[in-house]
C-alpha cells in the first residue's frame, strides 16, 4: 500500500521531468536554427534522447537495450555542447609531466566505453538471466558514465559563473550559470542510488517499498534537474526582473547577446597550460 502510493507521487515526478525535457529539447532545437549557434542544437538533442529514452522504459521494458543506447548518445551530445559552449578550440591540462590532451576527446572515450559497457550488460538486465555480477559491472559503468560528463558540466559552469561574477553583466544571467552548476553536479550522483536496489526487483517497480523509494529519489533528482533547465534556458521575464532588482548597468548600450557572451566566457576560461 506505502509502496503504492510512493509510486504514484514519483511516477509524477518522472512524466514532470520527461514532459520538461522535451519542452526544452524542442526550444533548444528551434533557438539554435535562430540564432545559428551549433552548440544549442547538441543540446536540444541530448533533451530530446534523454526524454525518448525515458518514454521508451516506461512503455516497453523489453527493449532496455535501445533506451541504454539513447541515453548513450544523449551524453555525447552533453559533452559536445559543454565543449561547444565553453572551450571550443581551446586545450586544458588534464596529465602531469607537461602532456597536453583535448578533455573532451577523453571523456567522449571515456563514455563511449562505459556505454559499450552498460549496452551489453542491459540485454541480461531485468531477465531471468542476469547475474549478480552483471549487475554490479552495469551499476558502475552507469555510474562512471553520468559522473563524467555531468560532474565535468557542472564544473565547467562553476568556472564561467567565478569569472564572470564580478562583471558588470546582469543577475539573472549569473544566475544561470549557479543553477547550472548545482543541478549537473546533482544530476551526476544520480545513480549511485540505483545500488540500494533491491536485486532482481525491475527498476520502477511499486513493489516493495524500497524498490519505490529508489524510483522516487532518482525521479526526484530528475525532475529538480528539469526545474532548473527550465529556469536557465526559458527563465520567465518576473524572475529575470527580480534578479535584476539592484541591478546598476555601468553602460545602457551594453547588452550582451548569447554569442558575445559565450566568447566572452571562453576567454575568461583557462587557457591551454594554466591549471584548473
């Protein structure tokens, strides 16, 4: 009975988050044919595979391979945006003993090999033929997946909001950027909670109680994360006002437009040599 109605509170949460999603892939997809930014239409995609997905193990539990191989994608494109955004053509030191690599072309690699791996592990997930250890070698390689690329996004968002902070720019656009940085930090400790479920118990499933406890706090995780898309990229004009309250422009003529301010940030970033 608990577990019920647990289920039906989170079950809520979740068709919130994925309804979100697509509201902000569809918008992401249309502003960046506006204003040609390719970085936007990375984006728009990755909300759009992430909702699809999500759909998908809602309404055909059978076919966890392809949702597995939709969020997959999604987070390359998560990375191609981050990368886009904030350090297009510039290098970061990530080796010690002076040897320079391109962040993302790891991280693309790295998460290419965890979905290699939670790709093949999914066939045997929720199937009589799963074993302990199937589950546990799937748990981690989803772990490390998620970790990379939304704990290196909210990093990477942390960054632009530190240098951009005590420049004469707008509140609610800094705002962005902390909001930004907290919910993809959240959003990479998101399946660390898949652990506590219990063994053999299909993901979502009411039963026990356990089982939709840990439905509901990644529902939750999920939807908080949608929240804050939401306020970043459709932020209503009342909220932007209210940041903006004791806001004092050093220039009226100056407004900057998301190209200006992407490059404004890049610049800001470090460079190639300078540590993080």
């Amino acid at each position: 009975m608990l577990g019920d109605i647990f289920y039906n509170i989170f079950y809520a949460f979740m068709i919130f988050y994925m309804a979100t999603f697509l509201i902000v892939g569809i918008y992401f997809l249309f502003r960046g044919y506006k204003v040609k930014m390719p970085n936007l239409y990375y984006a728009g995609l990755s909300f759009l595979l992430m909702a699809i997905s999500q759909l998908i193990s809602r309404m055909i539990r059978s076919l966890k391979i392809i949702e597995v191989s939709l969020i997959a994608i999604s987070l390359i494109f998560v990375i191609l945006f981050i990368n886009q955004t904030f350090y297009k053509e510039r290098k970061s030191m990530i080796l010690k003993k002076n040897r320079r690599t391109y962040l993302p072309t790891i991280l693309i690699a790295l998460t290419i090999l965890a979905s290699i791996v939670t790709c093949c592990c999914s066939i045997l997930i929720d199937t009589p033929l799963n074993t302990p250890e199937n589950n546990l070698i799937y748990l981690l390689a989803t772990v490390i997946q998620r970790f990379l690329v939304f704990h290196w996004a909210a990093l990477s968002s942390y960054l632009a909001y530190k240098k951009l902070r005590d420049k004469n720019i707008r509140p609610w656009i800094k705002f962005r950027y902390k909001i930004f940085a907290f919910t993809s930090f959240l959003l990479g400790f998101q399946p660390i909670v898949l652990f506590f479920q219990p063994y053999g118990i299909p993901f979502g499933s009411p039963h026990p109680t356990q089982s939709a406890v840990i439905f509901g706090i990644t529902a939750l995780i999920a939807m908080m994360y949608s929240i804050g898309s939401l306020l970043i990229w459709i932020m209503p004009k009342w909220l932007k006002t209210f940041l903006d309250r004791n806001y004092r422009s050093l220039d009226e003529n100056i407004d900057y437009s998301e190209a200006e301010l992407l490059t404004l940030i890049k610049n800001q970033l470090p460079s190639r040599g300078e540590d993080w």
